[in-house]
C-alpha cells in the first residue's frame, strides 16, 4: 500500500494531467472551458466586461508537412513560451488543441486591453524560431469577443463569436486581429441558411444552366455556348454564381454541383449541330478534388458528346498550387481530346507563364479589358499583345463582355477569332438557345 503523502502527489499528478496540455504544461481544453464559465459568472455578478481571445497559428502546418512532427512539437512549445510572457497572470492562456490556443482576459478596460494584447501576441511571434539547426517563421491570426457590462452572453456564443472573428481575421490576410460585430454573427447565419439551401437545392435538382453564344467574329455564325451555372433560390429569387460558388467551395459541395453541370452540359450540346463546343467552367477548388477527370470522362461516356466538343474553362487560379499534378490532370483531358481554355486571361500575374508551361487550345480575353476599349489606350495595348502573344503560341483567342459594335470593330482589327457578350446574346435557357440556333440556320439558307 502506497504511502499517503506518495499517494496524494500521485492524485495531484493525476488531477494535473487531466486539466493541463502535455505538449506545453498550458491549461487544456476542459480546463480552460472551466476558467471560462467561472470568469462569465464573475463578470456578471461584477458588472465588468471581459474578452476571449482565439488564436491560429499561420504556416503552421507548413513547418508540420517540411520539417516533421517533431519540429512542430518543439515549435509549440517555443509558442506557448513566447505567448504566456506578454499575458497577465490574471489572464487564463489555454492550448486547445492543435496550433489552437485562447485567453481569457478578465477585469481589463474593454476593448482596449484586448487590442493591446492582441499586438502584444503578434509581435511576440514576429520573430523566427529556432527548431535545433532549422528556422521557421510563423505568425498568428486572432479573433476577439466580448462580453459587455451586463454579461449577456453564454459561453458557446462567447467561444463561437470569437471563432467567428478568427476566421474573419484570417480571411483578411493572416497575421492581424480582428474584433466579432452583430454584423458578423448575421453574415454568419445566412452563411449557414445559404449552405442549407445550397444542399437542398443540389439534392432536389434546382439548378440550371443558362447557354450564352460564342461567336466568330468574321463571319458572325454561332461557335458554340458557354454553360452558365443559375439557382433560383426559394424566397430570395435569382442568385449569381458570385453570391454563392465561394460557399460552395468552402463546404464541399462544388464537387457534386461541377459534376452535375458538366452531365448536363453535355446532354444538352448533344441535341445540339456537330460542330459547336459547349464550355464548362471548373472552379480551383473543384479541380483540386479527386475525381474531376473521372466526372469528364462520365459525362462524355454518358452523354455520347465528342470529347472534342467540350471545352473545360479554368482560370490562373487552378495552376497557383501542385503545378506538376495539376498540368498531368490538363494532360490527361487533352489526350481524351478535350479542349482546355484559359478563363480571364491577363487578370493575373503569371498568366504568360503557364501559357508557357501548357499548351492550352484557346485563351479568354477578360471583359475588364474589352471594356474600356475605345476609350482606354491601355486596355486596347493588353489586348493587342494578347492576341499577338496567343498567335505567335498557336493559341486561339475569345473576348468575353463584347457589348459595342465599337469593341467587337476593334478586337476584329486586332485579329481575335471569337466573341461573346451582351451583343450577340444574353445568356439564356436552354430551349431559347436551340431556337436562336434554328432562326441562324433558316437566315443561312435565305
């Protein structure tokens, strides 16, 4: 039988292990959700305001991928050193988990105790940490909450309204802070009725696509369409794609809702005349998730469509990360005879580059710079070098937004083959673009 004293130390080791993080001897999630609810219920009896901190390293998972596990752990700890010198001993600094760390500040003068702490905690990560031998610089994004002088908040609001402002924070750039708002906590909850009746919407089959001409600029007849995604969302009406693909991205639902859009853009261009092209947009995200070529392949087999009249449209964005895989995935739908076009073309900084590195079959000259032509001698400069870069590349070209007889007069001038826009057709259902298609035919043979 264990002595008592040795007994007690056991019980006190036990007891300190369950409350406190291995890895930094910080107070743990359970021990910090404690403090929390202790310091809620001080500050309302008190009537004193009080802040949560959430704190995400950045580049963390970077310095996990290159240089191990272990790095990271010694990382971590070099972390919750440098934190736990530039906060009170008032204040409660807790890992939560992860590259996840908070603090509780209570009885400071709000909000401007959280903001000083919140430099305080982004300076102290400024500097470069030594890993034994290897350097990794990290910084921390952080998000800030507050319960007011009546104490109105619970402890999961609390805990979810400084989530809220850490994503914020990190959205805006990394490395800086930000405090929740009521504005944040509505944007939040439309966020999450969006992304409900985005589910709803893709298993009820709600959306549609919408067909806007691509046409030759010399001789004005129909090239093919462009495949436009729409949702009519149920109380609110028309959604551009703007108001809700990011969402989509972001929850994962661009996978099944791109596939969708690619089975029914080839259905549709096989009721179609054999020689038009259909494109199909396909987001980064989208392209980064397994199973895009797959979801090529199926629609095609499906809808019995040549693989030489589709034509998937990406922008710089889906050539910005994994390089190698991503131009083997363009490889790979080339040999299928797929046709792979550049979208926005000029709008980013590398976009001659990868034309370098892929032998994409067309670019698309982005609307901002058709837009001014005319009136915008730079504009009308970028598009000339385009073309003329395209051409000399073997790469054909095709303006989008062509609205003037002015733009499409100056783009013909400067030799681009196609165009598409409010001029030569709205984007439109379906049914309306065959019919377009059949008064084109009747007026050829007149």
């Amino acid at each position: 039988m264990l002595p008592l004293r040795l007994l007690n130390q056991a019980l006190e080791r036990a007891s300190y292990l369950a409350a406190h993080d291995l890895l930094t001897g910080l107070p743990n999630r359970g021990l910090f959700t404690d403090r929390l609810r202790q310091a809620l219920a001080l500050a309302r009896r008190d009537a004193e305001p009080l802040a949560v901190l959430c704190l995400d390293l950045d580049r963390f998972k970077e310095v996990n991928d290159t240089l191990g596990h272990a790095a990271g752990d010694r990382l971590l700890q070099e972390v919750a050193k440098r934190l736990s010198a530039v906060v009170r001993e008032s204040d409660t600094l807790a890992r939560l988990g992860g590259d996840e760390f908070a603090i509780i500040q209570p009885k400071a003068r709000q909000p401007e105790a959280a903001d000083a702490l919140a430099r305080r905690l982004i300076a102290a990560l400024e500097a470069p940490v030594d890993l034994g031998g290897d350097w990794a610089s990290v910084g921390v994004s952080i998000g800030i909450a507050m319960v007011d002088q009546s104490g109105s908040a619970d402890l999961t609001q609390l805990m979810r309204d400084a989530d809220l402002a850490l994503y914020q924070a990190k959205e805006g750039g990394r490395g800086g802070y930000r405090f929740f708002s009521p504005e944040m906590n509505r944007k939040l909850l439309e966020r999450r009725a969006l992304e409900a009746d985005l589910r709803v919407a893709l298993a009820r089959g709600d959306f549609r696509l919408a067909y806007q001409p691509q046409v030759n600029l010399e001789s004005g007849a129909v090239m093919g369409a462009e495949a436009l995604l729409r949702w009519e969302r149920p109380g609110v009406g028309n959604m551009p794609p703007d108001r809700f693909i990011s969402v989509a991205e972001e929850t994962g639902l661009i996978g099944p809702i791109g596939t969708w859009a690619l089975q029914e853009a080839c259905r549709e261009a096989m009721t179609w005349p054999d020689h038009l092209t259909i494109a199909v947009n396909v987001s980064p995200v989208q392209f980064r998730q397994a199973g895009l070529f797959e979801a090529v392949v199926s629609a095609l087999e499906s809808s019995g469509l040549a693989p030489e009249r589709l034509e998937v449209e990406i922008t710089e964005g889906v050539l910005l990360n994994d390089t190698d895989e991503t131009l083997a995935t363009l490889r790979r739908l080339r040999s299928l005879g797929v046709k792979i076009a550049m979208d926005d073309f000029g709008t980013g900084y590398s976009s001659l580059g990868y034309l370098q590195k892929f032998p994409f079959d067309k670019v698309k000259i982005d609307r901002s710079f058709v837009r001014h032509l005319g009136d915008d001698r730079s504009a009308e400069a970028i598009v000339r070098a385009v073309v003329g870069m395209s051409h000399a590349l073997g790469v054909h070209t095709i303006a989008e937004g062509v609205e003037t007889a002015i733009q499409a007069d100056m783009l013909r001038q400067k030799g681009c083959e196609e165009v598409q826009g409010y001029m030569y057709g709205k984007p439109m259902p379906a049914e309306a673009f065959t019919e377009m298609l059949v008064r084109s035919a009747e007026t050829a043979r007149l």
